[in-house]
C-alpha cells in the first residue's frame, strides 16, 4: 500500500469515527467500534486523536455492563471546536454571520448592497467578518472557512459568478476577490443551492434524499437535492425555475423586461406581483402590500395575486411530476404569506401530478443565507468535518 492511500484511509477512518459520534452521542468507544465496523484499537487511537484535537469531549462514564464491568465512557461532539463563516449577498442587502459546526448563529452582521456593489464590498464585509470575530473572540484559527451564497449562475469550481442581473455581475471571480481580504479556505455557489443545502441539514427537509427549494422573491430560483446530492446540471444553471413556460398565450407575447429573466418570474415573482398591481392602481405597491390588498378583499390585488398563485402551481406540479421529491420548500419574501394561499396552492399541484407531495415554508427567517452558505462549506471542503 502507498503512503497516500494510506494516509487516504486514515481520514476517512477519523471521519468516520467523527460522524458517528456526531451521529450518535453519546456514544462509547465499543458502540463505535460496533456501528462502523472498525476494530477496537483503530478506534480508540482515532478517539485519542479526536480528544486531543479539540473535536470531541468525554462526557462521564455510561452504564454499567450487564456482567457488572467497568462503566463505558461517553463521547460527544464539540460543536465550538471550530466555526464557518456564512454570507449571503444579495440584491438589497449583503448579511453575514458566524456559526459553530451545529449550525448556530453566534454573531450576526448586514449591510446595504447598494452602498457598496460598485465598489469596496468585500472591504466592507471584512469588517463586518473582523468585528464578529472580535466580538465573539475567535481567531482566525478558529475559522474552518467561508461559504458564499449569491444571486445567479456560478462556477462553483472556480468561484465565479458567471451572471447575476440583480448584482449585474457577468463573470465576476468573486472567491478571487474574496481570498484578497480573508485568509480561510471560499467556496461560493448560487444562493437558492445554499438555501436547500441549509434546509436539508438543518431545516424542514433534514436528512431527506430527495428536495426542491423554491425562492420567490425578486426573482425565482430553485435549489435541487436529488438522490442526496445537490443538483447543478452540466453548466451549472438547473433549477432556473423563473425561464418555466406556464401559459401558451402569454408565453407567445412575452419578451423579457430585464435580461436574465424568465417568464414564470414575469407572472409570479414577488417584483411582478408588486408590479402589476402598482400598474392598476397607478401607484407604487409592493407584494406585500398585494398580499395585505388581496386578504381585505380588494378585487384589483385579487386578480393579480390569484394569477401568480395559479402560475407558481403550475410550476411546482411540473417539478414534482419531473422529480418525484419528498419535499416541496418555499422561500424568499413571497413565502411570508405562505399560510394565506397554501390551501390554493396545494390544490393546484394535486390537480396536475400523479402524486402529492407536500409543500411548506422555510424554517428559517433572515439567517437563512448565513446557515445555508455554511452549509456549503462544510459540504465541499475537504476536511474531517462534513454534512
């Protein structure tokens, strides 16, 4: 056997071990040992290492053995033994948080995209990054790494976003950029992916196989987990769920607004909900203030509100008659008035797909880039640490 291979099977070995105490604490050496199929010596020198490295901690012997034996001592993951820093960019506002390897946000920090897109916005969110860290006194050694959500197609293995409109960012090497100012490992990915890898460890669809996420807000984007493993396509743009077609007749009038958007965002993005209505009533109106109009009744917010509502199911039954999922999330500023038009919803998709499925809102509130963007992390860096 080669030193690297060698080498290879000792780590997979100690993350082995490292998940299933994560998995199943607490949990004794001989239940390792047993669950894994790894011999007792391996796993009480993988253990040692463990302990020493910060990773885990003994937590008081367990129970006794039937025989009357020696009690067993316990393991438990220590989830402060390093920490990720998520940050989700996006068109209004730049958020940034750290949490510890559970998921939990410890420090919390936003700022204004438009102030500086055009310039320092990395300068900007170093501060926010240093003043966290100062705050919640971390070192940099304490920092496995960065995960970067962002608004359009990116090239996940080189860190570029090859084009976000709401950014107006085309080939933009934001990991490039980002590496001048933090000295940790950047991943970056298209903000609708961290949200459903987000929602998959720690969310509605935790430890589910199958998972579409659906963002609707500005735009409309969906994030895919298919047979466990996130869903890019060949050239990293599936789940541009806003290019959807769901009406024939208005598909052949429709021409794009703005490039980069699709029709099924023309109709039932949160933008053309505001939109729309604001055009009827010749005033500025968002899609919140729609969703308010619609609930009291008003029939102008009805009409515009109920379309969209009806174009949104046509486009989650072609998802779900496409994937088959076992869970259906809905995200973005839209899915904050989830509980008024679910029922509809829900209608619409069981009317056009051989199966139901169930359809729910996010678990998260405004910290849902920042768990979704470590989550990203720790699924593509190569460390002991994993989802």
């Amino acid at each position: 056997m080669q030193k690297g291979d060698a080498a290879s099977i000792k780590n997979n070995n100690k993350q082995l071990v490292l998940t299933c105490i994560r998995d199943f604490a607490p949990i004794s050496r001989s239940q390792i040992s047993k669950r894994i199929q790894i011999s007792k010596p391996s796993v009480s020198l993988i253990v040692e290492q463990l302990l020493q490295e910060g990773w885990i901690e003994e937590k008081g012997p367990g129970e006794s053995t039937i025989s009357g034996g020696r009690k067993p001592v316990h393991l438990i993951f220590n989830p402060k033994a390093a920490y990720v820093i998520g940050v989700d960019i996006g068109g209004t506002k730049v958020a940034s948080g750290v949490t510890c390897l559970n998921g939990e946000v410890h420090a919390y920090r936003e700022f204004s995209t438009s102030e500086y897109l055009e310039k320092d916005l990395f300068k900007r969110l170093q501060r926010d990054v240093n003043s966290m860290l100062h705050d919640l006194q971390l070192s940099n050694e304490k920092i496995l790494g960065m995960g970067i959500g962002v608004p359009g197609v990116t090239n996940v293995e080189h860190g570029i976003v090859l084009d976000a409109p709401s950014l107006r960012w085309k080939r933009y090497p934001v990991r490039k950029i980002a590496s001048e100012y933090f000295p940790f490992p950047i991943y970056v990915e298209n903000d609708v992916n961290t949200s459903v890898l987000g929602e998959q460890w720690l969310g509605a669809g935790k430890s589910l196989q199958n998972l579409i996420f659906i963002a609707i807000g500005t735009g409309i984007g969906s994030g895919m987990i298919i047979n466990g493993k996130l869903f890019r396509g060949s050239r990293y743009s599936a789940g541009e769920m806003g290019y959807l077609v769901t009406d024939l007749q208005s598909a052949k009038s429709y021409h794009p607004t703005y490039e980069g958007y699709g029709f099924l965002e023309s109709v039932a993005s949160g933008s053309s909900i505001g939109n729309k209505l604001s055009e009827i009533k010749n005033t500025p109106l968002t899609a919140k203030e729609a969703f308010n109009s619609w609930k009291k009744g008003d029939e102008d917010a009805s009409e515009v509100v109920e379309k969209a509502i009806e174009h949104l199911g046509f486009g989650i039954a072609n998802y779900v008659s496409l994937f088959d999922p076992d869970l259906v999330i809905i995200g973005g500023g839209v899915s904050e008035s989830f509980e008024d038009y679910k029922h509809s919803l829900i209608e619409i998709v069981e009317h056009f797909t051989p199966q139901s499925c169930k359809i729910v809102p996010s678990t998260f509130g405004k910290e849902a880039g920042i768990v979704g963007a470590a989550a990203l992390f720790l699924e593509e860096n190569d460390s002991i640490i994993q989802l």
